[in-house]
C-alpha cells in the first residue's frame, strides 16, 4: 500500500511538471497587408517576462505550455493567444479605426489624439492613396470638415484651398503650408504617393503656434520617412484615360443663325440697321468644344524603397507623372525625388536630413475656351489643309479661329523645386532635448512664349515673329531651435517646449521680350537672336524677414483634465517698424469625462472628451509695399517743354498710391467648442464642434478723391472687422464582422456664416469683380458676405411695347423708355423711377454656406470596393462667360432653346439682343446656383493570394479599377460648379474655367 501511494505521488508531480513545462515560442506578428509589425510587445499574461519583436515582425520568447501570450502595440486591438503546446505561433493584429494614443504631429513637436484641446484632423497614407490623383490638393477634398477645395482642371495647377469660410478681403485668404518644417505656398509639386500623413490645424488654439502665418489655418504635411525594418521596394502606378466630366452644349449653325437674325430685327426696333444673314450660304457645323478638347491619358507611377537598421533609417523614393490636358497641345510632366534618412548616433544625439526635388514641364493652352465658346458655328476650322478659314471675311464680326490659336500659340512653362532640411536633437538628460533644424525652399520657373509670323484673318495674326521669356525664383529658408522638456510625475504630466524661428523669404523675376526672332529649331529660340529696337525688359522682387519667439505648455492630470497654452512673438519687416511685433497666445482646456469614475458604469461609451479652446492669429499675407510711398515714372506725368510743333516731352515720376504708414496686420481672434467621443467598443466615431472666429483690423480699401493727385483710387487701412461662424460635424463607423469581412462608413458636414461684421467710420463699401461693359459684379458691406454679388432684380421679360409702356413710376414716367420686347424687366427697387446701380440688391456669394461629404467601403476576402462623395450648398456662381458679348457671339444650347424670341415664348430668358448692353449687365440672370453633389471616386480592388505573391517574391499585391467624377450632378450652365482663383471680393466669378476631367484608372500597388 505503501509503495502504491509513492507510486501516485511520483505520476502526479511528474503531470505537474509537464504542465508546466517550458516551450520556445516563436512566430511573426503582421498586419492585415502581412506586413511584418516591428516593435510589437509580446508578454506571458500574468508575468513580467516579455519581449519585443524585430524588423521583420519575428519574435521568440520563453513560455510555459499552458501560458497566455498577450501581443500588443500601438493602433491595433490587442490580442490574447493560448500557447497549448505549440511552438510557432503567427498572429496577425487588427488595425483599430480609431486610436486616442496615436502620435500626430501639430508643429514644432507632437501630441497624442487623446490629449489634443484644438481642432485637429489627420488624414493618413491609406486615405490619400485611395484617390488615385496627381495633386495632393485634390486629395483634401471631403476629408476634413471645414474645407472648401475648388478644383482645376488644367494640368499641374493646384486648387483653391478655404478653411472655415473667408476671413480676409485684400490679403492671401489661403492657409499655410508646412512640408517637413518647411513653409510653402503651394503644394501641387508634391507626389501624393509620397506623404505619410497630413494634419489639419483649423482652429487658432491649435495653429497659434504658427502665429502670424495661421490665420487662414495651418496644413501641415509630413513626407513618407524610414522605418527599422529590412529592406522593403513598393511600387504604385495607374493609367488613366480622362474625359470631359459635363461638356457644355453650344448652339449648332442653325440656332446661331436664328439668333444672329433676331438681333437684327430687334435692332430695327431700336432705330439700327444691318443685313440679315442668308442661312442657305452656311453649310458648316463647327461644335468648336469638340475642336478644341479630346480625350487624353494620364498616368503616374512611384517606386519607393525604406528600411533601417538598429541605429538609422531611410526612406528613398522616386515619381513620375505625366498628364495630357483635355484641350489640345495642354500636357504636365512631373518628376519627384525623396529622400530621408535619421541616425541615432548614440543615447544623447541624433540627426537626420531630408530632401525633396521636383522637375515640371508644361505646354500651357491659350485662352482657347473662351474663343471656342464664342466662336460661330457656322464656318469650318480649315478651308484646306493648309490654310485655317478666316471668320473676320464671312461677315461674322472679329472673331478668333480657335483652331488656329491651338496651332500657333506656342507657351511653354517649366521648374525646378528644392525642398531640403537638416536636423539636430541633443538629449543630455532624460526627459529634456535641444533640437536644431535648418530648411531651405528653392524654385525656379521660367517661362517661354513665341508667336511664329501668320496670317488668319485681320485680327489674328503676327506679321514678324515675337518671342517673350520670363523666370522668378524663390529662395527661402528657415532655421528653427527649440527645447522640449517631458516628464511624468505620478499623476501629472507636463511637456514644455520653447523656442526661437529666423526666417527670410526672397523673391525675385525678371522678363523680355523682343521680335523678328527666327525659328529653326528650339535652339534658335533666344532673345539675342531677335530685333535689339524691339527688346524690352522688366524686372521685381520682394525681400521678407522675421523672427519669432514661441513657447507651448502641456499639462494633465490623471489623464483626464488637459490644458494647453501657447504663446507666440513674431516680428515681420512686412510692415512699418512701429506695428513689426505682435503677440499671438492661446489656451485650450479638454475635460475626458469617461476616465471619470462616475463614467465607468456607461459602457457602451468608451472615450468621451469635451473641449474648448481661444486662440489670436496673425495674418501678414498682405500686399507688398502696402504702407510705402512708390514713386516711380510708370505712366507718370509727362512736362511739355517748346513751342506747339516742336516741343519736347519729358517723363515725369508721380506718387501712384497714398499709403497709411501704420498699416498692421489682420488679427484673428476665436473661440471654439467641441464634443470628441467613442462607441460601441471603438467602431462608432462622433465629433462635434462650434466655433467664433472673428478678423480685427482687417484691411480694407479706403476711397480716394479725385483730386488726391494719385493713379490709384483708393488706399488701403486696417479699418473692418470680418466674422466667421459655424458648425462642424463628422461621424464614422468601423466594424470587422468576421475574418474575412468588414465595412466602414462615415461622412461630414459643416456649416459657414461669413459677414463684415463692422467697418469704421468714413469706410465706404467697395464693388470689385470685371462683369464687362464696365460694370463690376460684386460688393463688399456691412452685415453681408465677402464679394457678394450685387445685381439688379429680373423681373420677367417684357412681351410687347404696351408693357414697356406701362412700367411706369408713380408719377407715371416710363421706367425704361429704350426697352424692346425681349428685354429684362428690372425692379425699381428705391421708386426713383429710373433704373441704375442704386437699385441693385445682395443676391448671395460664393462662399458655401453648407460642405458635406460621404464615405463608404466594404473588404470581402481578397475583394475590396470604396466610394466616396461630397458636395456644396448655399453658394452662388456669376455666369460671366454669358455676359461677355459685344456682337455676334455664339450662345450655349440652354440659352439659345429657352430665349425670348416672340410674344409668350419666355419670361425668363431675354432675348438674344444686348439691349446696349443693359440685358448683360449685372443682374440675377446670371447669377447661378454653384451648389453641386459629385461621386468624387469609386473603386474596386483585389489583393492576390499570399501564395501566388509569394511565387512572384513580393510581399503584396493589390490591382484595381477606378473612377473619379463619374457623376456630378448641379444646375450651373458651365463647365463645372467649382470656379478656383480669384481674391475674396472677386471668388466665383466664371470668366470660362478649365474643365474637370472623369477619369477611368487601373492601377496595382506592390511590395516586395
């Protein structure tokens, strides 16, 4: 009995020992693109024994058999794996949607998303690359709540970017740029295949630490970097083939006939004369949009190579773009070069470098569109195949052949952009770190027009040849030091940065040109070669310096009460030396209501933060030299000296502005609030928030008498307040449902209200915009939009002469005596019995009263689909392409289906006669609606099998289709309800934009 008891005691310790046994686990930890995931902890659950895994994602660690391994890293739900025996065990982590801890970058240091008090957003890699465009501004469109992006459809130009609404009149309403510390004003250089990330600082809390450079926000772009990883190449390309997304119909031959015919019987209404055209002598049918734009391709390829060591990393990468342009004899061709590397040379220095180069060419179009637009119809663009058809000797009035101009205008464009950077971090002390960065921003472009000797017609033509070129550069740079100081104590943590920025903006260009310049080949091509009489030249430049002091504090407590302060001292030679300093502070308090403990028993909710912040920006984007007195003799007065018939004259230099010598720059103040929450185990994403944002002293064109003795008719000052307010909301929804299965949606939707909201005293109202005939479209108030339009009220379209008759005043007197039926009937609006620019009334602007975009994507095995939308509402457009007649122009096919051309046929559409002039002038006729809803871009994509990759030694594989714009959907009579360019007081104004291409896309992405 004895030694059956020894017996049981020996099999049970030894089944003890077995459970306890100790296995080498190894395995590979992945993403869902089976990329290896560096740095991921792994740890026995309940113990201290763990470790990390490789540049590769491989790890090995001791375990007992029957242990828990829990794998965890940042961005990605941690996942716990019973070992059961085993000895390889590969995980792949699910990437989480939504990550507080993530590290994003806010200017001049970083923050985790948890601990954030302003108005931030990031738009990642992943989000940029799933539009398959060539301009990085393209892909903000939608993204972000808050920003209106009006797009260009010509080739290498960039879009036109706003940040909640308008908040400035005569200055640069475009935010700031920052690319790897370096500041630029335009970013459609950049490959979007190489950006990493973007941050979007909307609000003055955030960006104040930008200071005089953040009024109109702050966009700050970190380029693909290095990563500790072995070597890894991916490659990404697309072909595209791009159409004209809404081509506008023009009216055929007959129609223009028709038209050109009831203008002259309404001009023998009017006391004038001429010959009808014969329509039986016009056989041709131009439609002169299908001369001048075709289908064209484009395509960009990017190949990228990144990778680390135990002590550096580099990123290197290389793209190419090359896009035709929908009109003729319009193409781009970009090429992009990065690189970057950083080293840890030991525990207490760092360093690091970057550089960007960037080659363009572009063949630019002339204003082809506009003459196409007007062209007649009713003549071909050849007589044969040599000689282009003259319309001036038809009769039609003096018209350009837009065929010919596609032949002989000959425009070429092309640069060089250098982006570099050099970096220092010391770190003496845990916790404390000095940091020194230098960044250079050099570009050139020139610019090259000939016009060979032709002969069109009388008034197209060159008779000697004439070559003018032009080139600017711009060379900057900045050199930033800050130190930083972050520690945790128990419950507390601060992070203290401080700083100093030197920068210096120098640009400078220089033009000429001369004739009789002859061509042989691209060689020949130059200014000596031309006529020495002929040759002019001009030149400009502009020098800006500043310096800056900065400071930011961060504090929380326990996690949940957060502040953030910064302060800002920025000093510009902008401006006079009485008004070169400013100060720019800001405050941000974040209440994380869910780490409360009173919060614990909610759960579907698992982060809830409330957040307000005030912040005051400066704006110095202001007209150069605008509080200096410029003399100089162009167009100056001229003396007379001598006797009439042999007189001399003399070249005077005049005064051509007054000047207010204080002039200072526009102060931005705001206020936000914001609501920032997680659900329903981190699938469900809500922001919320409000801001006030108002612009003091902001500069505002004082009118001049005319006595004043200068060639200008106003001077500008800081005398106007201008006041931005809105709403901004975005939700998105996560959920991976199996393996293998898994959607997302999500949207936005803000909301604008911009007015001047006061103006100093003996400040006047000022109009702005070109309507032709003289007239200008918009006027900027009290209490009303920037640049908004100011038109007379249509009130039908007068039948016959007994209405003209008998729209009278209240005295009885005609209102509009030199009417003819088919003219505009306008609104006396002030019953003085006459109609001119007092009776115009505020008829909306440009600027959206309503953005809002949405998104959805879906992942089934292999397969994957996504499409995105947006659209604007409560905008208006000023059809200036339709008032820009002066004779026998052609009409669009709405206008010419839907005019007055008889008693009863229409109360809406005038007739086709000018009326003098008066039925084009500003009025709401040509004041559209500029609200839009498009499907920006659809896709669909596979990702090949592991094993098939595998053979073909890459790592992943991903081919797809897409579409981008196939559907926009707006009532505007034009090419595209986005109209780019412009100043504030003249956005919207359609003078014939660059259409908007849909584009069909196959492209694939590799690694390996």
């Amino acid at each position: 009995m004895k030694k059956l008891r020894l017996i049981m005691l020996f099999i049970l310790a030894a089944a003890g020992l077995s459970a306890q046994e100790q296995l080498t686990v190894r395995g590979r930890v992945t993403d869902a693109a089976n990329d290896g995931i560096p740095g991921t902890t792994v740890m026995v659950r309940g113990t201290q024994q763990g470790t990390i895994t490789d540049l590769n994602g491989d790890y090995e660690i001791e375990a007992p058999s029957d242990a828990v391994l829990v794998f965890s890293f940042i961005g990605y739900r941690t996942e716990e794996v019973g070992v059961a025996g085993r000895s390889t065990i590969n995980i792949q982590l699910e990437e989480m949607a939504f990550d507080m801890d993530e590290v994003v970058v806010i200017g001049y240091g970083t923050a985790a998303v948890k601990d954030l008090t302003g108005s931030v957003s990031v738009i990642k890699a992943d989000d940029i690359n799933r539009q398959p465009v060539p301009n990085i501004g393209q892909a903000l469109q939608g993204k972000v709540s808050g920003i209106q992006v009006s797009n260009n459809g010509a080739p290498g130009t960039a879009p036109t970017i706003r940040i909640r609404g308008l908040g400035t009149v005569r200055s640069d309403a475009s935010p700031l740029f920052v690319v790897d510390d370096v500041y630029v004003d335009d970013i459609s250089f950049l490959s979007p295949q190489q950006i990493e990330s973007i941050t979007v600082l909307k609000d003055a809390s955030s960006a104040a630490i930008y200071g005089v450079r953040a009024a109109n926000g702050v966009i700050i772009i970190t380029t693909k970097g290095g990563k500790f990883q072995s070597p890894k190449f991916n490659y990404s390309g697309y072909v595209g083939i791009q159409q004209v997304s809404n081509l506008l119909d023009l009216a055929n031959t007959q129609q223009y006939i028709t038209l050109v015919n009831e203008k002259i019987a309404v001009g023998e209404d009017r006391g004038t004369a001429s010959t009808p055209f014969d329509p039986s002598l016009y056989t041709a049918d131009t439609d002169w949009f299908e001369e001048v734009l075709n289908p064209a391709t484009i395509q960009n390829h990017n190949i990228g190579i990144t990778g680390g060591g135990e002590n550096s990393t580099y990123y290197y990468g290389l793209g190419i773009t090359s896009q035709e342009g929908l009109v003729k004899n319009n193409d781009y061709t970009r090429i992009n070069l990065r690189g970057t590397s950083d080293v840890t040379v030991n525990r207490f220095l760092s360093a690091g470098y970057g550089i960007t180069l960037n080659a363009w060419k572009s063949d630019n179009a002339a204003n082809v569109l506009g003459q196409a637009f007007i062209a007649p119809p009713a003549f071909d663009p050849m007589v044969d195949a040599d000689t282009f058809t003259d319309p001036v000797s038809l009769g039609f009035g003096n018209f350009a052949n837009p065929a010919a101009t596609i032949e002989y205008y000959n425009n070429v464009s092309q640069g060089l952009n250098t982006l570099a950077n050099v970096h220092a971090q010391i770190t003496p002390v845990e916790n404390l770190s000095f940091r020194s960065s230098f960044t250079f921003d050099g570009s050139y472009a020139e610019n090259r027009n000939y016009s060979p000797e032709y002969w069109v017609s009388v008034t197209q033509n060159d008779t000697i040849t004439h070559l003018s070129k032009s080139n600017s550069q711009e060379l900057n740079y900045t050199f930033d030091n800050t130190v930083t100081y972050d520690k945790s104590f128990g419950e507390h943590q601060v992070k203290v940065m401080g700083g100093l920025s030197f920068v210096q903006f120098r640009r400078q260009g220089l033009s000429a040109s001369t004739s009789r310049v002859p061509y042989f080949s691209e060689a020949t091509l130059y200014l000596n070669n031309g006529s020495i009489e002929d040759l002019s030249a001009g030149d400009y430049g502009s020098l800006i310096r500043s310096n800056s002091y900065f400071g930011r504090l961060f504090y929380s407590f326990r996690e949940r009460y957060l502040l953030t302060a910064t302060f800002r001292r920025d000093g510009s030679s902008t401006f006079p030396g009485e008004k070169r300093w400013g100060n720019f502070p800001s405050l941000g308090l974040g209440w994380v209501v869910s780490q409360e403990d009173f919060f614990g028993g909610i759960s579907s909710i698992d982060f809830l933060k409330v957040k307000a912040s005030w912040g005051i920006l400066g704006n110095n984007q202001v007209p150069q030299n605008a509080y200096t007195v410029i003399v100089n003799n162009w167009g100056g007065y001229s003396v007379v000296y001598g006797p009439y018939g042999s007189s001399t004259i003399h070249q005077g230099a005049s005064i051509t502005s007054l000047v207010e010598p204080l002039l200072r720059w526009e102060i931005v103040e705001e206020y936000d609030l914001g609501i920032e929450s997680l659900m329903l185990d981190y699938r469900l994403n809500l922001e919320i928030g409000m801001y006030r944002r108002m612009t003091r002293a902001a500069i505002f064109p004082v009118p001049l008498i005319g006595t004043a003795g200068t060639s200008g008719s106003s001077y500008l000052d800081n005398n106007a307040d201008i006041l931005n307010t809105g709403v901004e909301l975005s939700a998105s929804w996560n959920n991976q449902i199996s393996e293998r299965l898994s959607y997302n949606v999500g949207g936005n939707v803000s909301f604008n209200h911009n007015k001047v909201f006061d103006l100093e005293p003996g400040t006047l109202p000022f109009y702005d915009a070109n309507a032709f005939n003289g007239a200008l479209a918009t006027y900027t108030q009290k209490g009303h939009p920037i640049g908004e339009f100011y038109v007379l009220e249509v009130d039908g379209v007068f039948q016959n002469f007994d209405e003209v008759n008998n729209y009278t005043s209240g005295e009885g007197d005609p209102i509009m005596p030199d009417a003819v039926p088919g003219d505009f009937r306008y609104v006396d609006q002030n019953e003085d019995g006459i109609i001119d620019d007092r009776d115009r009334i505020p008829y909306g602007s440009y600027t959206p009263k309503v953005l809002y975009s949405f998104n959805m994507g879906v992942n089934v095995g292999l397969f994957d689909f996504s499409i995105e939308m947006h659209g604007v509402g409560g905008n208006k457009i000023y059809n200036a392409k339709r008032a820009n007649r002066f004779g026998n122009e052609n009409y669009d096919a709405d206008f010419a289906g839907n005019r007055w051309h008889g008693e009863g046929t229409s109360d809406t559409y005038p007739s086709a006669d000018l009326a003098g002039g008066k039925n084009i002038y500003p009025n709401t006729f040509l004041v559209e609606s500029g609200a839009y809803f498009r499907i920006r871009n659809v896709q669909a994509g596979y990702t090949l099998p592991a094993r098939l990759t595998e053979r073909l030694t890459g790592e992943r594989i991903r081919v797809y289709l897409s579409a981008q714009n196939p559907l926009t959907l707006f009532s505007y009579n034009g090419f595209s309800p986005e109209i780019p360019g412009g100043s504030p007081s003249t956005a919207g104004m359609d003078y014939g934009v660059y259409p908007l291409s849909r584009i069909t896309n196959v492209g694939i992405t590799m690694d390996f």
